[in-house]
C-alpha cells in the first residue's frame, strides 16, 4: 500500500467550510453551518446523509475507472456478481468454520484452476486464495527460499546468500519480496528490442545458491509472454551439467487467465515438469472486482509443510498460509461465481473479444504514422508503443497529458535497465472496454495529434515531476 505521512500542522488547524443548510441534512440549529474537519477527528457523529454527501462528493474528482487504460485490475461486473458480493462482504474469509460454504468455493476455485493449469495430479496440487498477485507471488518466492534451505541447511546463514532470478521487467512485488526477505534479486536488464528475460540469460546467472527462476506470462510493460518452455529447457540443461535443481515460478497475474483460453497449445503451466508454482490475479483478467488472486503448487512438495499455520481460536483446524489473516469472502465467492458463469467456452470468448479489440486498437494507431508499435495487442491483450523517430514536435508524456484532458488515463513512462532511453505509452484492454470506447478512444487520439503536430517541441517536464505512470 501507499505511505502516507500524518496531517501538517497548518491542516490540522483548518476549520471546516461553510455549508449551505439547503446541503442536503445541514442544520445551522443543530451546528452544521460548517463542514467536518478533514484531517482529525470530528467533535461529533453527523447524520449518515451528510456523512456520505461529503465523501461521495469528494470521489467526484477521481478518474473514471473505465477509462482507465493504465490499470489490469477489472472495472466491470455484471449486476448480479455485485449483488453476491454484498452478501459476503461481512464474511471474514479466514474463519472458515464458522463459514464452511465460503471456504468449500475457494477450495473449488483451486481445484479448477490446478485442472486448468494441467496440474499432473489434480488431485496433489496445493493453492490458495490471497488478496492479490503480489501477496501470491510472496507466498511462491517463500516456498522457494524455505526449499533451499532444506537443501542447505549446513551452509544457511554462514557463507550462502540465496538469490532469485527475474527480468528486469517483473512487477514491483518481486522486488519488495528480494528486500524484505533478504534475497538478492538478480535481474537480466532489457537489451535493444528485447524487453523481457530469456532462456540464455536466465541459465547464464544462475549458481548453486539460485532459489529459483521468475518467469512472467504477461509482462506488465508491453504485454508480451516470457518464453516459459525455453527458460526451463535451458534449466533442464544447467542441473544436467552442473546438478542444480532450480524451479520455476510462473507469474501469471494476468496470462494465467488468457493463455488456457486463447494459446492453449501454448506450454508454460504444469506441463513443464520444472514449474513448481503458478499464480495469477482473480482481479485482472480472472474478470473479478479487486481484492483475490490465487497461488498454486503443483504439489504438497513444492510447498514445504513448515511454511503452513494452523489455528483453532476461530473454531476448527484448517491449514492457512498467507501473509494477511482477515479479509472478505466476497472475492472468493465471485471469483466461483464467474468461473460458474462462464466456463471455459464464457471465458474464452470474453478474452477473445478482449483481444479483438486490442489488436485493433494496436493496428490503427500504427497506421496513423506518429507512432511505432512495440507490441500488438496478440498476447495479453495490451499494447506498447512509442513516437515514431520522425517526430519532433511532441513525446509520448504530452500525449498522455492530453489524452487525460478528455478523461482518458494513458500512461506513458520510461522502460528500466537498459533501455531507460525508451518512452512508451501503454493501452491495457479489459472486460468491457468494448469497440466502441475504442473507436472513441481513437477519434480523440486523432483529435489532438492536430494539435501535437503544431508544436515546437516536446512541453518541458520538470526533473522532479512524476510520469503519468510509475511501475
């Protein structure tokens, strides 16, 4: 979560603002002439139509989620699955034996994704629900780190020094996952037109300390798959000729739920013997509102029975492993009750008509000159791309600005080591960004390129000043 530092002293001084008593239930009788302060505690309890008003009001200046085309995480969801939710959300999704029918869904969401993902023994798979990809992939890269301890156990703490293969191009969580638990992150750097790891890399860095390698179905700055089966032949290789025995985690966040459905000859999943975890998040393209991602192993072994805690002050016995203990159930029940809607021929057509649309997208803004495609839309369905080398007259942070004006969030940021000289803009398509928000999506792109052709140069961006998007 984001960090926050306490009020000022001049904002907790602030008095609250005069109301109009026509404001909903203002009463200058009842001392309401003012609104509440907004950085310490009101004196009072008000009335729950103003306390509402206020904070409704305040949401007004926040962007539209369904213009939103930086984020993965689902915007939309039919009327019925927000009727579920308000159902449980009052369900503690830990306490599972005081809601017993909660936790028999999260067991068959596990069950059905392992099946999905060609677990060699459904059956032997282990998962669980979290709140997230991140809190999954914390929960993968522990399992790693405690098998390698086992493994190396007279020589852990004293002279070894686990470390963890990735691309530069991994989600900030593996990052914060090599810092808090002490790991080294060695990470491949992009190299000209490469913007992900590779199977040569990834071999070359590895030693007898590397826990395990990192592989990215979907890579959050462009889109593009790792290529999974390469990074573990090349594995399969090194243990061949130097005996180390390093898995694979899968970061499916979001192509865990597209490549089944879309590229199902594709093999990066439990086919490939050396893949030991998978996880992927129920908010992206698993088409459920935020809050649920899922982590999988392809069997008890993968996932070393010291890591899982048992409790029974909630009433019962049931194994937990997560890093957070309450959280609703609301997620999880949706999370069924998508996979329950749709099934495998719902989903597939949802994510084919998600990819339609970002493959078109991608071909007509090629097709206006001003810009170069990096990617096009044909693997998750998200785009890159940057300005053409022809253009002078503005960059890809003015188009992001502009684009905002008329309601669009369109990121635009630099790529990381080595190519920090490359600045792209990047178009995620979800469930309900349908053909017609793109055709209107373009007609405004192609309004204000009019414009952006007319200037002198690329608007100077203080060196302080963040990028629309910062990974």
């Amino acid at each position: 979560m984001t960090l926050h530092k306490g009020a000022s002293a001049s904002d907790r001084k602030q008095t609250g603002n005069p109301v109009n008593p026509f404001y909903g239930e203002a009463d200058p009788v009842a001392g309401m002439e003012t609104a509440p302060p907004q950085h310490t505690l009101p004196d009072g309890p008000l009335a729950p139509h103003n306390a509402y008003q206020f904070v409704h009001d305040e949401l007004m200046l926040d962007g539209n989620s369904r213009l939103n085309l930086a984020t993965f995480v689902t915007t939309w969801m039919e009327p019925q699955a927000g009727v579920l939710m308000a159902e449980c959300r009052d369900k503690n999704m830990i306490d599972k034996d005081e809601y017993p029918r909660t936790a028999e869904l999260e067991k068959r969401c596990v069950a059905m994704l392992s099946d999905l993902w060609h677990a060699p023994d459904p059956s032997a798979a282990v998962g669980c629900s979290t709140t997230g990809s991140s809190e999954a992939c914390m929960l993968a890269g522990m399992a790693f780190k405690r098998r390698w301890m086992q493994r190396n156990q007279d020589r852990y703490p004293g002279s070894a020094r686990p470390n963890l293969i990735m691309g530069a191009n991994v989600q900030v969580c593996w990052e914060k996952f090599c810092n808090f638990w002490e790991v080294e992150a060695r990470t491949v750097p992009m190299e000209g037109d490469r913007f992900h790891l590779d199977a040569a890399s990834a071999a070359e860095l590895c030693d007898e300390n590397t826990i395990g390698v990192v592989a990215i179905l979907g890579s959050t700055f462009d889109g593009s798959y790792e290529p999974v089966a390469d990074i573990c032949a090349a594995l399969d290789e090194v243990q061949e000729k130097r005996g180390w025995d390093i898995p694979v985690h899968v970061d499916g966040a979001s192509g865990a739920m597209i490549a089944p459905f879309l590229d199902p000859e594709l093999r990066w999943d439990f086919r490939l013997p050396r893949v030991a975890s998978i996880n992927t998040s129920g908010h992206k393209y698993g088409l459920v509102y935020p809050g649920v991602g899922w982590a999988l192993w392809r069997d008890s072994q993968a996932l070393p029975e010291e890591l899982v805690f048992r409790v029974n002050y909630l009433g019962g016995d049931m194994p937990t492993f997560a890093l957070n203990f309450s959280r609703p159930g609301a997620q999880v029940a949706a999370q069924y009750y998508t996979f329950l809607r749709l099934g495998r021929a719902g989903f597939r057509a949802v994510q084919q008509a998600t990819r339609d649309v970002a493959c078109s997208m991608a071909e007509r803004i090629g097709a206006l000159g001003d810009f170069r495609l990096l990617t096009r839309g044909d693997q998750l369905p998200v785009f890159a791309f940057t300005t053409a080398d022809h253009v002078t007259a503005f960059d890809v942070f003015d188009v992001s600005r502009r684009m905002r004006e008329r309601g669009w969030l369109l990121p635009a940021y630099t790529f990381p080591p080595n190519r920090e000289d490359l600045s792209v803009l990047r178009v995620v398509c979800r469930n309900g960004f349908s053909m017609d928000l793109a055709d209107l999506f373009l007609a405004d792109l192609e309004q204000l390129l009019t414009e952006l052709r007319e200037q002198s140069g690329p608007m100077q961006r203080p060196e302080n000043v963040a990028t629309a998007f910062h990974h």
